[in-house]
C-alpha cells in the first residue's frame, strides 16, 4: 500500500516525485480525485517538470506518505497532462466556500486530509480552521507551542467528507449533504445567513435540499433582492411549492418583485384557494396598508361563546402564522370588534364575545400610505392593525413586524 497513515494535502505540495533510481520525475502540484466507495480516492497525481504537467497513475506508485512519494515509472514514462476532465484538490477544493452547519456559517477550504485505505488514498475531511491556514503557511508546529504557553491547543475543526455532496470540475463552492435532523434546529435565520454568503446559484441549490417548510421560512428572512434572484434561478415546480408554504403577504411580496412571467409560471402551480390569496393582495399598491396587510387573520361572529371561541381556535390557529387579537364581524362580515387572547382566556366560558369585546377599534382601508399606517401602530401600541373597506369589512391586518419589514433595511430589520 504506497500510503501510511494520514496526512493533510499541504505536507506533500511540491514534494518531489521520485523514479525508481531516486532521481526526481517532477513536483507534486496536484492530485487527482475520482468518486469512489466508502469515499473519494486519490486516482492520479500531477507532477510538474520545467513549467510543464505529467499525470502519474495512484497505481504506478510505490510510495506516497509526508517523507517521500516515489513511482515506478521514469521520465521517458511520462505523458503531457490535460487537466480539463478532472476534478482537482488544489485547483477544485482548496480554497473554495462550503457551509459550516455546525458553527451555522460560510467556511473556507484550507486543506484536506487523506487516509490509506485499502491500498488507495482516500479523501476523508476538510480542514476548515486555523489550524489548516497555519499548516500551509508551515507554522502549524510554532502555533501549538505558541499555545502551550497559555495551556491551550490548537484544535481541529474538520468537515467529514460523508456531508459533502459529488463535486466536479472548477466548481465555485462546495455544498453539503446535511441530516434534516441537523437543519431542523437550526434557525431559518441563521441558513438565511449562510445562503447569503453565497452565489445565488448554490443558494438555490441548498434551498432546494431543504423541507419546504424550512425553505419557506428561510426566503422570508432574506432581502428582497436574494429573494428574487433564487427564485429566478429555481424551476418553477420547486419554486411554487416554496412560496405556497409562506404566508400570503410574504409570498405576494417575492411574486411581486418577480417578472411578470415567472410570477405567472409560479402561481399556475400553486393550488387554488392560497393562489387566489395571494393574487388579492398582489391587486394593492406596495406602500399602502392594502400592499403591507395580510388576508390571513381570525375572525369570528360576535355572539359566539368563548368556550365555542377557544375551541375553534385551537384548530384555526394551527394554519395561521402569528395571532395577536380575534376580530369580531357581523353577517356582512363588517368589523364590529376586537378581543385580545388574554381577554378570551380571562373570560368565563359561557360568555359572549360581544360581551367583552372592545368596539372602539383603529382600522384603516387598504390605500392608507405605509407611514400613516406605522404612526397609528406606533401612536397606539398595536401589534396588530384590521384594514376594511369603504363598507368596513375586515379585509386583512398590518401587523407590527410587516410595518418594520418594510420600513426598516433589511439588516436594520434583523438586528
């Protein structure tokens, strides 16, 4: 077996390659990768000779380790190298961005450590920490005696190569293959951030991997501009099923920055009923109550009971995103009233809601300019704003964190 043990690709760069009579055939500049089980084998390496490249078969080794690589061939052996089909680890994987699902963020490349297995050299994890950096730059021994003063270590922070999806040729980043276990706690928030530290292409990509659930909470928490561009760059299918997960306003909001095309494609995909939601609130203007609102609330007739209440919303509330106060409406489903939670769960069960709700209610009609909107919310310390029309039916609410999405920057938003 030419490999012993392990080793990381920096220790052996611009090592000499060695004939069987010790002279030097050129100097390691690359190696080869090729798919392989359990993992990806070392299938060549490429070797440089006065500024020209040789490919030298992994089986023409018989020896490759941190001391010496030495082949069984000699330089009349050797043949020009095409580097264009192959996927290379100083060229292809070196340097490149990956995300760190662990530390929840986007990472570099800065080795990659190999194994014997079997007779081959196996990639088996990338280096992806300080230490990494240390060793190419060849200081990794003075940055662990550095921090022996201090009584610490200078620790390993490696990626396995089983979370690392197929690479290929001249690639830009590296994706993962991350357990949906291992998604699931983290924050949309925080993969929001990760995917923006990407290309809009692989944020597609690892937004397509993701439950769509997750995926549509994960668009939410982008700007506006990474919204579109991914979007764009998704089929139409995947995208529909995204945006079908998100809240109405949310998803009027991406198809309304979307060409008209595209948003057309994708609502044609989306079932019916949430299409026509979201088509209802693409009718209004984007600055105004009608353009922030969403057509997603609860609201329930005024002589019902508050036993009856909280029975049905203990099933309606499972289907909306946030719930600050029940709206009470009349036949013409005309607002009449307003009952926040605390109220309804305070109350005896027996009792109307027409009974305890408050009648004096803050509403404005869906043409109501956003900053008319902000200043009642922020005048009266709502969390939520019913919007009616000409006749006072409830159409839809603004609620506080809609008025901060727009009004705010995104990165204002965030913090």
């Amino acid at each position: 077996m030419p490999l012993f043990g392990e080793l990381f690709l920096s220790e052996i760069l611009k090592m000499p390659i060695l004939d069987p009579k010790g002279e030097e055939l050129g100097k390691l500049m690359d190696i080869a990768v090729v798919k392989a089980e359990p993992l990806p084998k070392v299938d060549a390496l490429i070797a440089e000779r006065k500024n020209d490249l040789f490919r030298i078969p992994w089986s023409t080794l018989n020896l490759f380790n941190k001391r010496i690589i030495a082949a069984k061939l000699y330089n009349a052996d050797l043949f020009p190298y095409d580097s264009s089909d192959d996927l290379l680890a100083m060229r292809d994987i070196l340097d490149k961005q990956i995300v760190d699902v662990n530390g929840v963020k986007v990472v570099r490349v800065n080795d990659i450590k190999l194994e014997g297995y079997d007779s081959e050299a196996i990639l088996t994890a990338v280096d992806v920490g300080v230490r990494g950096i240390l060793r190419r730059l060849g200081f990794e021994r003075k940055g662990e005696d550095f921090l022996k003063v201090f009584k610490t270590s200078l620790p390993y922070h490696l990626i396995s190569w089983n979370y690392i999806q197929p690479l290929h040729p001249k690639l830009t980043s590296i994706a993962l293959t991350v357990p949906r276990q291992m998604l699931s706690e983290i924050h949309p928030a925080d993969i929001a951030d990760m995917i923006g530290q990407v290309s809009h292409h692989e944020g597609a990509a690892f937004l397509k991997n993701l439950d769509v659930d997750v995926a549509a909470e994960t668009l939410s928490e982008m700007s506006s501009e990474a919204q579109v561009e991914i979007i764009k760059g998704m089929e139409t299918e995947k995208a529909s099923d995204i945006i079908e997960m998100m809240p109405p306003d949310e998803a009027a909001d991406v198809l309304g920055d979307l060409p008209a095309e595209k948003a057309k494609e994708i609502l044609e995909h989306i079932e019916k009923e949430e299409a026509e939601d979201i088509q209802e609130l693409l009718g209004h203007e984007e600055d105004t109550a009608g353009g922030l609102m969403t057509n997603v609330f609860v609201a329930y007739p005024s002589d019902m009971t508050v036993k009856e209440a909280i029975a049905r919303f203990r099933e309606d509330a499972k289907e909306i995103e946030t719930v600050y106060y029940i709206y009470l409406t009349d036949e013409s489903e005309k607002l009449v009233g307003v009952i926040s939670l605390r109220e309804l769960l305070m109350s005896e069960p027996g009792t109307r809601l027409s009974e305890i709700m408050e009648t004096k209610v803050k509403t404005v009609t869906p043409e109501e300019d956003e900053k008319v909107v902000a200043k009642i919310v922020a005048k009266y310390n709502l969390v939520a704003l019913p919007v009616v029309d000409i006749n006072g039916v409830l159409l839809g609410i603004v609620t506080v964190d809609d008025i901060l999405g727009r009004m705010l920057p995104h990165g204002a938003k965030r913090k």
